[in-house]
C-alpha cells in the first residue's frame, strides 16, 4: 500500500493521523469547531465519503465569565457582557425580586469568545433585578442591576 501522509490543521495541536482502509483510501480524523471529532473517509479515486460524527461528551467551558451590567443602576437600557472559555448552550435571563423570569435575552449555541446584551425593559417597574448565566442547563453565575424610572 501507499504511505499515508500526516498533514497539519489549525484546529489540533498537532499533526493529523491518518489510516489506509485497505482499498486504497484513506480515514482521517480531525475536530470540529463544535468540539468533537468528525472522520472523513477518502477514496482511492480521490471521492471524498461521508464525514461521519463521532460523539463527545459536552462538558462545562473552563473559564465563564459574567460581568456587571453597565450602566448600573440604568434607565432606559443596560449592557451585560459575558464570555465564554468553550462552546455551549448559553441562556441569559433577567428574574425580578419574587424569582419571576422577566426576560430571556439570549438562548442559543455559542462558540467560545466573548459577546454582549442589550437590555431595554419597555414595561418594567423601578426596581432590582437578577440576572444569570447558564451554559448546557447548568447555572453558573448571577448578578444584581437596578433599573431607575
């Protein structure tokens, strides 16, 4: 058979190890951005196969941040920054003082980084408000504001 070529991708640390499937092709594996590992298999013809998923555990980001929202105390709108060390589910939400969720300002997935929310509650009384982080259904960090009318 041939020699399999070890090649390099930005996404791993180091270089890609490749097998030969016996018919002349070739199963790479390699990340995704969305964590995990995908393999893709190579025909000897040079057709590119499927990239089949192989599964992964999701784990908590190593490093969750959520900052003090600014300004604070605000009228009529604030900023909350928040950053995130891996990708995830991330769920922002506002709760007022008897523990009633009063606002979902994010709910999707995000790739490791830093982002920021605008808060402009049209139809809030003056008051204090909580607001938490969640990354994969898993609260991690809540902070206070004051909204001033």
């Amino acid at each position: 058979g041939q020699p399999i070529t070890v090649i390099a991708d930005s996404q791993n640390l180091g270089p890609i190890r490749a097998a030969g499937d016996l018919n002349g092709g070739a199963i790479i594996p390699f990340w995704s951005i969305f964590g995990g590992i995908n393999v893709q298999h190579t025909g000897r013809n040079g057709s590119v196969g499927v990239i089949t998923s192989v599964g992964y555990e999701a784990t908590l980001p190593s490093s969750v941040k959520l900052y003090q929202n600014y300004p604070n105390p605000f009228n009529p709108s604030t900023t909350i920054e928040f950053s995130v060390g891996a990708s995830g589910h991330i769920r922002i939400e506002v709760f007022d003082l008897l523990g009633r969720k009063v606002a979902t300002l994010v709910d999707e997935m995000k790739l490791a980084g830093s982002y920021s929310v605008t808060w402009q509650p049209e139809t809030s009384a003056s008051g204090v408000y909580y607001y938490t982080l969640q990354v994969n259904n898993t609260n991690q960090v809540a902070r206070k504001m004051l909204l001033v009318r």
